[in-house]
C-alpha cells in the first residue's frame, strides 16, 4: 500500500476512535451512570480527547491538503487540480511543485515537507507590490531563496487569485489566455529566462494582462547570471541581433524588480535563529558564515563540494563527467532536461580531459547511481524527470550558476558539444538559445546550424508562413550575412519579406523589420542605391502607421543615414544623423543606449565630412557617457572608444591612437577571447596604427596573426578576412616588398570579384591599391588601365562627387603626369 495513503488512513482511524472516546461521557450518563471515578475520568477523558482530536484533524487536513497538492498535474502544459480546473494559490500546499528547490533532510529529523520559512527583508515589499498588481520579479542567485519568497508573498496576499502555471514556453500561450480571462489570478513564471525570446512573453502580453479590470499579477523569478547575459546589449552591430536583445530587455524593464541576496542580512539570521526549533534551519544558521541559509538548505555548497571532490583517483570521476557534460550543456543554451544518451555521448571528453583511464572511472551504472543521489535532500547533482518513460535528467541550477559566475556569461563550451546538443535538440527555444549564445560569442558557424535546427523544428510544428518560423528564418538569414555570405542572407530575406507581405500585410511590425533588414544586406552587397531605395520606402510606412518617435522609425531613419555616408552624400547623412539625435535626446534622454548610438553615429558622420575636431569633441562626450551610464566594459562603450581612436590617428595623433586601441582590445581579449570578431576587429586596429607610425614589423606580425585567425574563425572569403589581407598588403609596400604586396592584392581582388562582383566598392577598392604597388614596381602603363578602370566604376556606381571617385581621378592624374601625358592629367 502507498505509504502515504496508509498514513493517512491511520490519522483517519486515530480520528474516529478519539470522536468515539469523547461520546463516552454522555453514554455514561445516558445509561444513569452514577460512579464518581468514572464519571471523572470519562471527564478528563473528553479534555484530553478535544485537544487531541483537535490536533489530529488538524493534521489530517494537512495529510488531504498534501494529497490533493500531489494529485496536481498538467493540463495544456498548465498546473491543474485534479477535476482539471485551475487551483487558487491557498489550494497549493508544497512549494517545490512551483519550483522552490527541495530542502535537505536531516537523519535526525526526517520530514519530507518544506522547512519553516524565516522571514526576508523584502517580505514587505513584495507583498506591496504584488497588492498593486503588475509584473513583479524577483532577482537573485541561485537558491538565493527567491521562488520561496515569492511564494510565501502569494500566499499571504492573494491567496482566492488563480495560479496559473505553464510548465514550459510552449504552454505560455494558453497560460496567458487563461489569464486574460481571469478577474484576478496570478502568472506564475519561476525562471523567467525560460518565457523570454521568440514565442515567449513580450510587452504586448504584459500591458494585455496588467491594464484593464480585475487584479491580475505576474510573479516571475530570474538568476542574476541570466539577467546579466539577458540585459548585456548584443556585442554586434546586426539589426536582427539587436532588435531580439531590446526586445527581451524591454519586456524585462516592464517588471518591477525587487533584488534577493544570497547572504542573510543581521536583522534576517536574528529571524533565523528564532526558529531554530526546526533543525534544518538551526543547521542552516551555524554555516550563516560560509553559505546563505536558502544556499545552505539546498544543499548548494554540498553538492558543490561533492562534485569537487569526485574527480579524485577511484572516486567518482565518470559521475563528474557526466555532471560537467550536463552543466556546459545549460551554459550552451540547452535548458531542457538532457538525455541520458546525449550526456553519456558527450561526458568521455570530460573524463579524458581530467586523465581519462588514470583515474580509475567507477561503471557507468555506478556513475549514474551516484549522479542522480539525493545528497541529504531531494535535490541530486542530476535530477531524474518524473515521468516514467523519460530517461532525461536536470542538473541542480546551482551548479550552473556558480559555473556561469567563475567563467563568465561569454566562455565557450566546446563545439563538438553544441553540435552534438543541436542533434538532441526537440525544443525550438533550445535551439534558439544555443543560436544567440553562439552568436554572442562570435561563433557564426556554430549560430548558423543552431538557427537552422530551430528552422526545421519551426516547420514540423507551425509551417513555413507562421510568424514564428518566419522570425527563425530571419534570425538565419542574419548570421548568413555575419558569415559574409550576403547572396544567401538577401535571398532568405526577400523570401521572408514575400511571405510577410502576402500573411500580414505591408504594414505589419515583422514585415517592416525584414524589409529594413534586407536594405541593410543590400547595403552590404554594394547595391547602394537599391538599399537607398528600399530603407526609403519602410520608413514611410513607418512614419505613417507608427509615427515620427516610434523606436523602429528612429532606427530607419538612422540605417538610411549610415546608407547616404556609404553613397558619400555625408550632409544628408549629417542632417538624418541629426534629426534622430534630436527626437531620442528628447524622447529617451542623454543617457539611453540609443541616444548614445545617435550621437556615436553623427560623429561618425563629422569625421567624414573632415570636422575631425567636432567629431572628437562628440566621440568624448559619449565616452565620458557611457564610462558612467553602462561602464568601461559595455560593447557600446568599446565601440565608441574604437570610433574615437580612429579620429585621433585621422588627426595625427598617433600615440593616443594606439593606446585607446590597445585598452580595448584588453577588454576584448578578457571578456570575449583571442578568437572572437571583435577581438580580431581590435587587432587589426591596433595593427593599422602601428603601420602608421611606421613600426612596420609589428604592424606586419599583428596583421599575419589576426589574417590567420580570421581565415580559420570566419573563412578566406570572409568580408573582414579581405579587409585585413588589404591592410596587410598595404603594410608590405610600405616595407618594400612589393611583389609579396601585388600577390596579395591579385589574390584578394580575386576573391572579391568572385564573390561581390566588380562594382562592389570593395572590389574598386582592391583595383585601387594594385594599382598603387603597379605604379611603385615602375609598370606605369598596367597602373593607368587599373586606374582608368576604377575611375569609371566609381562614377558610376558612386557618382562624380564622391570621395572614392575623386581620390581616385587624383591617383589616376598622378600616373597621367609620371608617363609624360601633362594635358590630359591637367584635365
């Protein structure tokens, strides 16, 4: 017989027997017994019988109230009572099914149910806020005590709200549906990380739930690591990738956040000492010092230390490796519970990395064994998923947090592990996950695949015109265009924008974002007039349907701006660069990321216009405003300090030059690594300065070292990969080696021509410089039919007055006078 049930019917037995010995007394005078003894002790009988029974039926109602709270399941991925109806938050009675971790179980004192909760300093607060109603979240580490505090703080205040529990996004939809037409409820959304991105909540939802009549909350938690990685602005500049970045940080910004720490404040280990009576909490108190009593009580730093401890010779170290192949399978973005299969696939790089064989691996049977062993608790290094048939296992967040807080929001996890999770991967959001991370980490390859999957998945559920599949698509096409396979990136994104336009309409948010991501590849491509055109036409629309503030009008205004710079007509590009600045100065204020954008780009737009002192004088008012606003690490922050070095080498400045290049590119090395993008952007930076001052053989090395890995991170026909190996041979005519210079640029002008075709002014820029090592090797007349070619593209592909044409009439004009033709170089 279940033991549960068996407890329960003996309260149930205990109950009815102390009712029949409370009857006695009147039984006994029922039947006119006079005896004093007897009446007496049938007296003391019924005191002692009333306060029992009191208690007894007191705890059987707990036992009912326990074994309605286990009977819970999931209806339409939601938490529902057994009669299939949503429960009110007095219905839920243990705290772990709303993912409150399990606390640990003392030898010495064997109660399963949650310890007595010690009182928070936020208590109050919470309950305030969740009394005026709105998105409440709660911030914290893990086993910070967040998801328990929360729901003491439902508990007390909105006990007769509906819960509603989606177990994952997928059940989101119909959550909010239930909640939209509840009069007052609660949103229950423990890990908020998990509701957030494509498919997941948005700000749209949140005003649906928040505005209007009845009193609807909701109550989400998120770990402090995943708040960092979630509000850390993307370190590119793609459009895709940040407008996905704001929009999970808008969402986030809808929520008012009350912050948890992990360490108890005095006034909350005075409060903990009171209920020492409970002995897992006068446990929890002797190690207040070392570990937070939540912390402590999880089992967090017990776990840790097992894990530790396992890698020795003849321990645990196979059990080690399966629980370190789990916890990069989370940092990697993998969330879902991981099969057993995928981590017993993955864990022998582990082991081997430790010593493999030499550490004498216990079998796997034992490994799993220990893994998956409650320490002291319910809570193991592996948990197994409830479900009868799943073979799938969830490592304890704790040790992913400490994971993420050690190494960093950015550290890699190994390819071959991301390609072997992306073939395991059976939810869309997983492979959403391991995409943006990937990307973030500037591994476009690895990004690529995981979009695809997500792609694949997408179709198989929703079909190829549901907005969702058409987002992947998108995101897809983005890191196409990252990868410098800008053919495949607008192809991809003209199919998108047809399917949009044919299901949602011109005017649609979604239809809007691909036609601007299309110019902005078109833009890429060298088709500059075309991508003119085309960010023309999405900001009328724009204009029209959202307004001249909107934030997708501002950021059209300013990709056309960056557009007219590219075309050479700087001020046109000024005035838009202006205008935007002006609205979102206005709008956001001087310290927005955005506004800090603006003002980045109109000083951009300065120092090509050769206001190089009003474009320094910009570059520093930022800088100055970001050191304070996002700090010295922020990608804004870098990037703008990138713009400034740049303008103080136009400037002649060299020295200051190269040490702004330098710091950044020590930031780029300590938070992204030697081999990410913008690292490598750094490099060569920093390589091109040290070409300018005339320290060829270090501008050389640098520039061989940043080619090499921009070819292996990015591939030899990658966009930055040619821009360096141009730089590169700029640097060898300098040094005189001319030849090595002219087989450079052969190669590169090659490579261009192949793949952008011979407008592309990448293409002219190549004919350019070949031409320039043509004219020094003395072979004047193969310099003059380069540059004539050149300067008959520039005219028309950028027109008589842009700058390329006109540096390139003067070089032309120079090879005109050095063969003796004065006439024809004086015209």
């Amino acid at each position: 017989m279940n033991n549960s049930k068996w407890q329960e019917r003996r309260v149930l037995i205990s109950v009815v027997g102390l009712a029949a010995l409370g009857a006695t007394a009147a039984v006994l005078t029922a039947f006119k017994v006079t005896d004093p003894w007897a009446i007496s002790v049938a007296a003391v009988g019924v005191a002692v019988v009333t306060v029992l029974s009191g208690l007894v039926q007191e705890h059987y109602k707990r036992l009912a109230a326990r074994r309605d709270d286990n009977a819970l399941r999931v209806q339409d991925g939601c938490l529902v009572m057994p009669n299939g109806r949503l429960p009110k938050v007095v219905q839920i009675d243990d705290p772990v099914r709303l993912g409150v971790h399990p606390a640990l179980v003392l030898s010495s004192f064997p109660d399963e149910r949650p310890p007595v909760y010690v009182p928070r300093d936020v208590d109050e607060m919470v309950r305030e806020r969740l009394a005026d109603g709105g998105f409440v979240l709660l911030v914290g580490d893990s086993t910070a005590g967040k998801s328990r505090t929360a729901f003491e703080a439902m508990r007390a205040t909105l006990p007769n709200h509906l819960l509603i529990a989606p177990h994952d996004r997928t059940a989101l939809p119909t959550a909010i549906e239930h909640a939209a037409r509840a009069d007052s409820c609660v949103l229950w959304l423990s890990d908020l990380e998990h509701y957030l991105g494509t498919g997941g909540l948005t700000r749209e939802h949140i005003a649906r739930l928040t505005s209007g009549k009845g009193h609807r909350i909701i109550l989400a938690t998120l770990r402090s690591a995943e708040q960092t990685r979630l509000t850390s602005p993307s370190t590119d500049n793609d459009q895709v990738a940040r407008s996905t970045s704001r929009e999970i940080q808008e969402t986030l910004e809808q929520a008012v956040p009350v912050r948890l720490a992990r360490m108890f404040s005095p006034d909350e280990l005075d409060r903990a000492r009171s209920r020492t009576w409970d002995p897992r909490i006068a446990s929890a108190v002797r190690k207040a010092d070392e570990f937070g009593i939540a912390e402590y009580l999880a089992s967090g730093p017990e776990l840790q230390r097992d894990l530790d401890d396992a890698w020795d010779v003849g321990v645990n170290p196979r059990g080690a490796a399966l629980v370190a192949a789990a916890i990069d399978c989370r940092r990697a973005g993998y969330s879902s519970p991981a099969s057993r299969q995928l981590l017993e696939r993955l864990h022998k790089t582990y082991l081997d990395a430790k010593g493999g064989h030499r550490l004498r691996p216990e079998s796997p049977e034992q490994a799993w064994e220990w893994a998956t062993r409650p320490r002291r608790a319910t809570t193991a290094l592996l948990t197994p998923m409830p479900s009868p048939e799943s073979d799938r296992v969830a490592v304890f967040d704790y040790l992913v947090d400490l994971m993420q807080q050690r190494e960093g929001p950015l550290a890699k996890v190994p390819e071959a592990l991301i390609r072997c999770a992306l073939e395991h991967v059976e939810q869309t959001e997983d492979a959403d996950q391991i995409a943006l991370i990937a990307e973030r980490q500037g591994r476009y390859q690895l990004a690529e695949e995981a979009w695809r999957t997500s792609l694949t998945l997408r179709r198989g559920e929703l079909g190829e015109e549901h907005p969702h599949t058409l987002i992947s698509r998108g995101n897809l096409a983005s890191v196409l265009g990252k990868l410098g396979r800008f053919e495949e990136a607008e192809a991809e994104h003209r199919a998108v924008l047809a399917i949009l336009r044919r299901v949602l309409g011109e005017e649609h948010s979604l239809t809007l974002n691909s036609r601007n991501n299309r110019a902005s590849v078109l833009g890429k491509m060298g088709r500059l007039q075309d991508a003119e055109a085309e960010h023309r036409a999405e900001l009328a629309i724009c204009r029209r349907v959202l307004g001249e503030e909107h934030s997708h009008t501002l950021t059209s205004r300013d990709n056309l701006a960056l557009t007219l710079r590219d075309l050479g007509r700087l001020e046109e590009a000024e005035a838009e660069h202006r205008a935007v600045l002006t609205i979102r100065r206005r709008v956001l204020g001087e310290e927005h990321v955005d506004t800090l954008a603006s003002r980045n780009n109109l000083a951009l737009s300065l120092g090509g216009l050769g206001r190089l002192e009003d474009a320094e004088a910009e570059f520093r008012i930022v800088v100055d405003l970001c050191r304070r606003v996002l700090g010295e690490e922020h990608p804004e922050m870098l990037n703008i300090r990138n713009n400034l070095a740049s303008v103080l080498g136009d400037l002649g400045r060299l020295q200051e030059a190269e040490a702004e290049y330098r710091a950044v590119l020590d930031v780029c090395r300590r938070l992204l690594g030697e081999e990410h993008p913008h690292t490598l952007n750094s490099r060569g930076n920093l390589a091109s300065v040290l070409g300018d001052l005339g320290r060829l053989k270090e501008a050389e090395a640098e520039y061989r070292i940043v080619v090499n890995l921009y070819q292996r991170v990015l591939g030899q026909e990658h966009l930055h990969t040619l821009i360096n190996r141009g730089n590169f041979a700029r640097v060898l005519r300098k040094l005189g080696r001319l030849k090595e210079a002219e087989a450079e640029n052969l190669s590169v002008l090659a490579i261009r021509r192949r793949t952008l075709g011979e407008e592309h002014p990448d293409t002219l820029n190549s004919r350019n410089n070949l031409a320039h090592v043509l004219e020094d090797l003395g072979r004047l007349e193969e310099a003059e039919a380069e540059f004539r070619i050149v300067v008959d593209l520039c005219r028309r592909v950028l027109g008589e007055e842009h700058p390329h044409t006109l540096t390139s009439r003067g070089n032309f004009a120079r090879v005109l006078r050095k063969r003796g033709r004065l006439e024809e170089a004086e015209a």
